[in-house]
C-alpha cells in the first residue's frame, strides 16, 4: 500500500478514536485559562499587550504539557493488547503510520491554537478595546507558537513509540516542561530548548528578536526546522526499524 493510503487511512482511524474519547476536549484547557488571565489582567487598551499576557502560562507550560498528552494519546491504543501488531499486519507504510499520527497531534494543537485566538478576541472585546484587531501580529504569533511544537511532538513521539507505557512519556514531558520558567530567560540553553521555544516564538519582547537576549527570527526558524526535520528522522527510522 502507498505512503498516501496508509496516510489518509490513518487520519481516519484517528478521526474515530477521538470521536470516542473525550481527549480532545482538552484543547479547551489552555484558551479557556488564558481568557481567565486575560479578564482579570489589568486593561491596558493595547491588543498586543493584551495578548502577550494571554499567551504567558499558555507558551510557558501548557502547550508544551498539552502537545506530551497528544502525542502519548494516539499511541496508547497501539501499546494496549497488542495494538501495534494488529496494524502492521495489514499492507500499511510504517511512514504513512507516523506521519498520520503525527498529523492528528499537529490537528488538535491547531485547534487550541485557534480556540485561543477566539480567547484573545473575546477578552478584548470584554475590556473594551477600541484599537483595530491586529489580525496580522495575532495570526502570525500564534501561528509560530504552532510551529515550535513541530520539534517538541516529534520527540514526544519518539519517546512514546520508545515506550509502551502511557503514564511514563507524560512524566518525562512534564518534568521538562517546567524548567521552561528558568531556562526560557537564558541566552545559552533558551533558543535550542525545544520545550521553551513555543513561549520563545509567541511573545516577542522590545527590538527585533526574540525573548530577553533578542534572537533574530531567522535564527529561531532554523533551529526549530532543522530540530523539527532532525526528531521525525529520528521517529521514522526508529518506527521503520521497530520489532512489532
């Protein structure tokens, strides 16, 4: 069977399991608790302020703590009675496997992204904001907040196709997670930590880069693609070499 079946084969298998299971509720979690923070924040009449408090707790932790659960998901019913046997058995692509998987995680980080511009757009609207909606500069960050999750999901689904145990690859993504308070303000380990940069990409400071020490964009694109590129390699060899 193709690459392209096995793909289109898998996002509908997916599409049924999430149908039965109440795990993608969970990308009501983040934007609901941003719009809370962004209610109680002091009005400052200023979108991007506005959002730059919205998107803090979101970048820092739940997003990163959200794509480990994701991606721990589509791969737990594999890891349970023999899942992964009964796929690879029929005429499917081990790549057109994980890229679909993959893609399910990509899918339901975009809706949160999403459902978070509509927690952006409804606290201003609740603060009284008066500015145009910057719809270029919100779309654009939240956007790239979805980008640096490239990386981050691809090793989460490394390290959960490693691991038959669900609650084991959920523990490691949390206790990377939450060093992100320390290491996002530093200039050594903060760009090149993939658990920090969804905080890195999506609230940019004063000048042109990035966080404290202003990393250029390029820079920050380069790193997340190449790592990006360099943990589906990774995932994809290791899949395709796995005893099943």
């Amino acid at each position: 069977m193709s690459f392209a079946t096995t793909y289109f084969r898998i996002l509908s298998a997916e599409r049924l399991k999430m149908g039965k299971s109440p795990v993608w509720l969970l990308i009501l979690l983040s934007p609901l608790i941003a719009l809370l923070i962004g209610l109680l924040s002091t009005p400052s009449g200023n979108w991007r302020v506005l959002m730059t408090t919205m998107v803090f707790l979101h970048g820092l932790l739940l997003l990163p703590i959200l794509t480990g659960v994701f991606t721990s998901f589509v791969c737990r019913f594999e890891h349970a009675g023999g899942g992964w046997k009964q796929m690879l058995v029929l005429p499917l692509t081990r790549t057109g496997v994980y890229a679909g998987k993959l893609t399910i995680v990509l899918l339901l980080l975009a809706g949160t992204q999403l459902l978070l511009l509509g927690s952006i757009l409804l606290a201003g609207q609740l603060q009284g904001l008066t500015a145009p909606v910057p719809w270029g500069f919100l779309a654009e960050k939240l956007l790239l907040g979805l980008f640096a999750c490239l990386p981050l999901a691809a090793l989460q689904m490394f390290v959960s196709l490693v691991w038959s145990s669900f609650a084991a690859p959920l523990a490691l993504n949390f206790a990377l997670t939450v060093p992100n308070i320390l290491i996002v303000n530093s200039v050594t380990f903060g760009p090149y930590y993939p658990w920090a940069q969804p905080m890195i990409l999506m609230t940019p400071m004063e000048g042109e880069g990035f966080g404290a020490y202003n990393v250029p964009l390029e820079t920050m694109l380069t790193v997340v693609g190449g790592s990006a590129v360099l943990f589906m390699l990774i995932g994809v060899l290791y899949f395709r070499k796995k005893e099943i």
